[in-house]
C-alpha cells in the first residue's frame, strides 16, 4: 500500500486499487515498464480496481511517481 497526497495505491493479486477518500478529482496514469499507457482516468471519491496481468507498472499522479511489481 502506497499513500501519497489524497490518492492511495494498494495491489492486489492482479489489481491495483486505487483510493481517494478526500472526494477531489485526481489524476492517475499506469504505464507498463515498457512506457505504454494501460490506463488513464480521473479517480474521484469511489473506489476504482484496475486490473492487470502479472508485471512491473509506473504509477504516476499528482503527487509523485511509483513503481508496484505484480
């Protein structure tokens, strides 16, 4: 589980679930090692899972960058 600013980042088996308990509009980008996209949205209030197959992943919002192996 990685917490940064308002967004928290927990993986899950093949998930990363993303949380936002402070309600606000943040974006979040998840990019495979290789540097493609797989997934870009704004994550409000709810709870958002993203799944995924086994991996290493870049998660970037606005507060900083994480790497989550899955």
């Amino acid at each position: 589980t990685t917490s940064n600013g308002d967004i928290r980042i927990i993986k899950n088996d093949n998930n990363i679930i993303l949380e936002n308990p402070a309600g606000l509009l943040k974006w979040v980008e998840i990019y495979s090692i290789n540097s493609i996209c797989v997934f870009k949205s704004y994550v409000d209030s709810h709870r958002l899972e993203v799944n995924l197959n086994p991996g290493v992943y870049i998660v970037k919002t606005d507060f900083g960058v994480f790497k989550i192996l899955i």
